[in-house]
C-alpha cells in the first residue's frame, strides 16, 4: 500500500492541474496570457460541460 502512495498523489496532482487548464485557464484566473491555452483545451471544456463562451 505505501508503495501506490506517492503514485496516486502524483496521478492526483496531474489530474488537478489537467481540470484547472480544462476548466479555468480563461480571463481572470488566466496565468498565460492571450487564448493559446484556451484553444488547445476547447473541446475538452464542451465534452466536459464546461461553458466558455
């Protein structure tokens, strides 16, 4: 068991990161400017139902 710790900490943390750019990398909470990201992970957000425009 403390062998899958670390790794689902790991998994936990990309997962986070991976919803935080799907799901709020846009306008105020932006931490890159211009729409760069946004456009990489549109679909993502409407396969997810996250709106965005």
């Amino acid at each position: 068991m403390r062998a899958v710790l670390p790794w689902a900490f790991f998994v936990g943390l990309l997962a986070l990161i991976a919803l935080y750019f799907v799901g709020a990398e846009q306008g105020a909470t932006s931490l890159f400017a211009g729409s760069d990201v946004h456009e990489w992970v549109h679909d993502g957000r409407h396969l997810l139902g996250f709106p965005c425009h």
